[in-house]
C-alpha cells in the first residue's frame, strides 16, 4: 500500500510539472541552457520519493519487530502452560492462543449469567465465577481471580486459575474488551487435597504436635498439643524451643544429639496445663527440603500415663520398694545398663545414713521404716525432673543424675541432698537428727558397667564417711588431690611444730611522695625437702583443717616482734597490716588472743592493722560489728581487704569502724579500659565519703600509678614498688627510705654571690 501511495504522488507531480505554460520556459530559459523552473520541481520531487522510500522501510521492519514480538509472546504463553485469552464483551466473541479448550463466540443460555463460556465451567463452581466476575465489571476488585473446573476439549474437567482485566469500556463506561490468561492448576489442586487430608490427620492425632522451623522457634501446634499444654495457639507461636522444668544446657545437648542424629527421643516429666507431672516421650525429627537443607523440626509428645499405669501395676511388684515407693536395685542396675548402652554421661550418687542402727536398735524397726518414708518423700522432691532416686537396700540410697557430668551441678545437688538428710525429722514424739556421707562416681570415667560404678561409689562414700556429712568424688584426680592434701596437712602440722612458717613484708608507698608509709605482712611456708609451698595451696587446706587459726598467730606474733625491732632501730614508725582469717575472726576470744601478742612483744595497739575479707564480715554483720568495735576500741586499725570482691552492704559498710579501703588487683589490672578505671574511680569515692584510707594493691606498672594518683588514691603497694621482701632484706629498704627521708629534709644550699 506504502508502494502504491508513493507512485501516485510521483505521477501527481509529475503531471503538474508538465502542465507549466510553454511560453513560461521559453521566456525564463534560453533555447540552448536549462531552466531553473525545471530544476526546481524534479529536486523536489527525487528528495519526497527518497523520503517516502525511507518512511517505507521504517514501515516494514516496525511490521517485522511487532511479528516477531507477536511470536515471541505466543512462546512465551506456550511454554508457561497459560492460556492467553481476549474477550469481546458486546459481541461474546473469546480467542485464545495455545488453547486446549477452544471456545469461540458462546452466549450462556441463562440471561442472568454473565460467561460466555458457562456451559464448560463446573455447575458447582458456576455461581463463585459469575459472582466474581460482576464485582469486577463493578469495579469492585482491581482483577477478576477465580479458581474453578472447566471442560476441555475431551470433556475432562480440570481446575484453572483464571485472571483477567477489562481493558476497554465504551463513551458511557460500559466494558467492551476483557482480557486475561487461564492456567492449569489440576496438580497443584491435587497437592494441596493432599496436604489439606495431611493436616486434617495431623489436627485429628491424639499426641500433641509441634512445628518449629530450623532457628527452634514455634511455627504451629495441633490442637492436642492445646489440650495437653493449655493456653491459646498465638501463645505459642514464635517461641524457642524449650521443656519446662529442664535448663538450657539440657535443651542444647539435645539440638547437638539432633545435629549428629537427626533424630532425638527420650522419656521426660512434665507437667500439663493442670501443672500435674506427666511422663511424656518426647520425639523431634528434622525435616529437610530437596536439597537436603533443613527447614522444619516436629515435636511429638505422646502421653504415656495411660500405659505407664498399666505397665506400673506389673513393674512395681518386683521393681519396687515396699517400705519407700522407691525403685530397687534390681531397677537401679536395669536402668544404669539401659545408660551404659546408650552411652549417656551421668553421675551415681550413693548415700549411706550415719550410725542408722542406733534409730532401729533404740526405737524399733517400724519407726525406722517410718523415718526411711519420710527421707525418700523428701529426698525425691529434690531430685532433677530427669533424675532417678533408688532404695539400694537398708539404709543405702542412691541417685542417678541422667545427661551430665557437670561437677557443679552434682556437687551442688549433693551439698542439697546432704542438708535436707541433716534437716531434723518429728517423729512419735521424737526429734531425729541424722547425717550421711555420699560417694560420687562418674560414667564412663570411673567404670563402664553399673557394678563397677556401683563398687567405686562405695569405696569413696566409705572414705566420705570418716569425715561424717560429707561427700567425695571417686576418681583419679581426686584421690591423687587428696594424697596431696593430707600430705600438705602433715607438712603443716610439722611447720608449726618446727618453725618452717615466716613472714615477709611488702612495702605500702605514699602514691604522691613515694615514701613508705606502712606494709602488709605475708606468710610463706618454707620447708627444707618441698621447698617454698605456695600460700594458694597450702592456706585453703589451713583454712578447711582449722590449722589456719596456729598460722595466724605465728604470722601476728612474729610481725609485731619484727615491727618493734624497727621502731627501736629508729627505722620504722608506720603500721604492719596482717590478715585475719575467717576462722580466726569468729574466735570467741579473739581480742583477747591480739592483746596477749601485742603485750609479750610490747607493741602498741597503734601500729598494728587488722585486714579483714568481705566474705568474713558478712556471714554476719552483726556479730561482726561488735567483733570490730572491739577491735577498734582497743587502737586497731581495721582495713577490708581486696574490696569489690564481696558482696558488702553499703548500708553495713558505714556502721563497720574501718579505717581502711583496699582496693582488689583485678580492679587495678583493668583499669587500661574505662570501665575499669570507673570502677575504680566509684571505690575511691565511696571511701572518700566515708572518710576512709584508700590503698591499690598489685600495681605493677607507672601507668597505673599515674591514674591511681589522678583519683586521689593516697596509698599504693606491689612489685613497681617492691616484691615481699624478708626480715633481713626489709630491714635494708627501710634503712634506703630513712635516707631518702633524710635527703628530702635538707634545706636546699643557697649560693652567695
């Protein structure tokens, strides 16, 4: 047609160039040249059929971009499986490209239906549509969106998702075209029938489910999960993953168990939503995605209480003890056989009652079975929701703490079972007051079977029983630590029989002056095979044993006999600061004790310092207080040592009579960070206010120095200064700093001109 047009308007031009009057080119052009008028036009005319060339090819390839875009969009329709329609609204005329279905141009037989194509849609799906499809033609929904069966050409329904959009609406806004796409959905249907029976099955289970996703944070929940637990579904959802009644470390021993197992089961106690303690299995498999990530965790809770009645009734005639309802030992070497193979870590306890016989013997046996009842009723509440507490036989009882070997843990649990033994029990008019001893065993660093273990928990509780309401682990380690022990207790007991306690002497330094201003006497033990024992070994033992008491004094009597050497030597006018032990501080006759010392090596009361702990003042304040003012009364000068360690009430701090702050080391270790400078900075302060003396101890370095004396602290002491120094070798420092003295007071030499 371009083709057609660009002749014509050739043969136009042309025609009109011709009909130019003769005598017009005769007059303009002379016979043997060419007229400008005859140039002109055929210039035109070659550049508007040059122009009309162009627009024509412009033309066809526009043609062949938009064929080809039309192609493109047919393949792109093919190979996502959707069907692309175009809806002549006024005519009812619908074309499809790539369509199984195929209709073209079909009125509904019922004027009330909107579809062209009603006759192949599902009767039942029929209504749904046409509702949907007049709220669109309302202008109610931004796209028309149904799900629905319709027929195909072999009269097979399928389901279909089909979206469409009016596109065009006539001068009084009435819809003329609609188009949109229909695309199979008959397999995702069928998934979704299939998951849909899943979840029913799920929500009809009687074990309750949980769902969680791959961080153990709650996804959903059956509705037995409900009734077994309480409380509403949103409760729950997002939630991590717990037990109640069991720690953290228990819930990720079992998510590292999952990690190597993808699989976890275990029988556990708790409580439902009556707070009623149930035993619930408990199982959790991973659920992964195709590509083997995991994406889900389900939970499974199956009530056992109905079968464990029934199994009970059988179990407990010949797995049960009669006098304590507890389990027996045939029970206890089932079970720890049942660990063994599983190889679960967990610790034996074995109990033994102290001097037991004495209650039979004097009160008779059905007292004492009464007695046992009652100890296992009180024992068992104390046991660990996943521990078991057995009847070995008489009055030996045992408790196996199941998924640990966590020497906190069993000692704390032991130290309880030990005060609630000891508690006092009202008996037929009785007060009965009995102890235990308790032997520890671990698996599988103490035995591979329960009668090793079993014979190993009897051999330490035997040695536990020597000390009486004790308990001791059985194990390498700790008989090598307990040979060490005892053998240090000799050497002590020796020591002090033979002299081998002395006392050094670290020097106090005024921070501002550097001059010496005091010093702290320090034990060392020095024996002639061992050698120097250190304080961190042998005083904790001194402490236990009560040796620390002898010590004490050793270290008092020889600290004020070397004092009052130095005061007479003219070399020493300051204070000797000497620690008080625990032990020695709840002495009923400790003042007196002191004054005995002070007076046989005629010390005034005013160069002695008494360094006294948090931990030791605050067992009891009160006593303490009247302990101190004691002290105080007498010129002593009382010091709390390493404060900030404790746990001091201010509201005590201020009625204790101190004089005297120590500030612990680890604060000034810190203090290279601000807040551990902070810290220090809030001690000083708090001694400031209470009109207390400030002193640093293990300052090492100028730079702690330099920011001690910036908060005002008066008094430091440690190796910068001076490492603890002996007798001898303190008696040359002071003669040092009596020099240094000496040199400060000089008046300065004035030169005369």
């Amino acid at each position: 047609m371009i083709k057609n047009i660009t002749i014509m308007m050739f043969i136009v031009l042309l025609s009109s160039t011709i009909s130019m009057p003769l005598n017009a080119w005769e007059f303009n052009h002379p016979p043997l040249g060419i007229s400008p008028f005859w140039l002109l036009p055929f210039g035109l005319i070659t550049l508007l059929i040059t122009y009309l060339l162009f627009i024509n090819r412009r033309l066809q390839r526009s043609q062949q971009e938009l064929i080809m875009s039309e192609q493109r969009l047919k393949r792109t329709v093919e190979g996502s499986g959707d069907t692309l329609w175009d809806w002549d609204i006024s005519s009812g005329e619908i074309v499809r490209i790539n369509d199984k279905y195929m209709i073209c141009k079909d009125q509904p037989e019922d004027k009330n239906i909107l579809i062209p194509n009603a006759h192949r849609i599902h009767p039942q799906d029929l209504p749904l549509v046409d509702k949907l499809l007049k709220q669109h033609f309302a202008e109610k929904s931004a796209f028309f969106e149904a799900s629905y069966r319709l027929k195909d050409t072999l009269n097979q329904y399928h389901w279909v998702l089909d979206r469409g959009k009016i596109i065009e609406k006539d001068a009084n806004l009435n819809p003329v075209r609609m188009t949109g796409t229909v695309r199979d959905i008959s397999h995702l249907k069928s998934t979704e029938e299939r998951l849909n029976l899943f979840a029913k099955c799920v929500e009809s289970l009687t074990d309750a489910i949980a769902i969680y996703d791959k961080n153990y944070k709650l996804v959903d929940v059956n509705p037995s999960y409900l009734k077994l637990f309480g409380g509403l579904r949103n409760h729950y959802l997002g939630k991590l993953f717990s037990l109640p009644g069991y720690d953290e470390k228990y819930i990720s021993e079992i998510k590292a168990n999952l990690r190597e197992c993808e699989h976890w089961q275990e029988e556990l106690k708790l409580r439902n939503f009556k707070n009623i303690l149930l035993p619930i299995e408990v199982s959790i498999d991973e659920i992964k995605n195709s590509q083997g990530q995991i994406t889900n965790y389900v939970v499974i809770f199956s009530d056992l209480t109905e079968r464990k009645k029934a199994e009970s009734q059988l179990h407990n005639l010949s797995n049960r003890d009669r006098t304590t309802g507890l389990p027996n030992r045939n029970l206890f070497f089932t079970n720890l056989k049942k660990l063994a193979q599983q190889d679960i870590h967990h610790a034996l306890l074995v109990f033994d009652l102290d001097n037991f016989k004495k209650i039979n013997d004097s009160l008779g046996h059905q007292l004492g079975d009464s007695l046992l009842a009652k100890l296992a009723m009180r024992l068992n509440k104390l046991a660990r929701q996943q521990d078991t507490f057995y009847r070995l036989g008489g009055d030996e009882f045992a408790l196996v703490m199941t998924g640990t070997n966590d020497i906190h843990t069993i000692t704390k649990t032991a130290k309880q079972f030990l005060a609630a033994i000891a508690t006092p029990f009202k008996m037929a008019n009785h007060e009965l007051v009995i102890t235990s001893s308790v032997g520890i065993v671990l698996f599988p660093e103490d035995g591979a079977t329960p009668e090793i273990l079993l014979k190993n928990a009897d051999t330490a509780m035997y040695h536990a029983k020597q000390k009486g309401n004790h308990y001791l682990f059985f194990n390498d380690s700790m008989n090598e630590q307990a040979v060490k022990r005892l053998q240090i207790e000799n050497l002590m007991r020796y020591g002090l029989k033979e002299d081998h306690f002395v006392v050094y002497y670290q020097p106090k330094m005024d921070i501002k002056s550097g001059l010496l201003v005091g010093m702290e006497a320090l034990v060392r033990f020095i024996t002639p095979k061992k050698g120097i024992i250190s304080p961190g070994v042998f005083i904790p033992i001194a402490e236990e044993t009560g040796q620390i008491i002898d010590i004490g004094e050793v270290v008092l009597d020889k600290a004020c006999k070397d004092v009052k050497r130095w005061i007479d030597q003219d070399l020493f006018d300051g204070r000797v600061a000497v620690n008080l032990s625990a032990k020695q501080f709840s002495l009923p006759d400790l003042t007196t004790r002191i004054d005995i010392i002070l007076q046989k090596n005629h010390l005034p009361s005013y160069f002695l310092e008494l360094e006294i702990t948090e931990g030791t003042v605050m067992d009891d304040p009160q006593e303490a207080i009247n302990v101190m003012r004691s002290l105080s009364a007498r010129g002593i000068h009382l010091a709390i040592d390493d404060f900030g360690t404790g746990y001091s009430s201010l509201a005590y701090l201020k009625q204790f009579p101190l004089n005297t702050l120590k500030v612990d080391k680890a604060f000034v270790d810190d203090m290279h960070n601000e807040r551990g400078r902070n810290m220090v900075d809030s001690i000083v302060t708090i001694a400031q206010n209470l009109d207390l003396h400030v002193v640093a101890e293990g300052v090492e370095q100028a730079e702690q120095l330099a920011v001690l004396e910036k908060l005002n602290c008066q008094t430091v002491q440690g190796y910068y200064y001076s490492k603890p120094l002996s007798a001898e070798e303190f008696t040359e420092f002071l003669k040092q700093q009596r020099k240094v003295k000496s040199n400060q007071k000089k008046p300065a030499l004035k030169v005369v001109s």
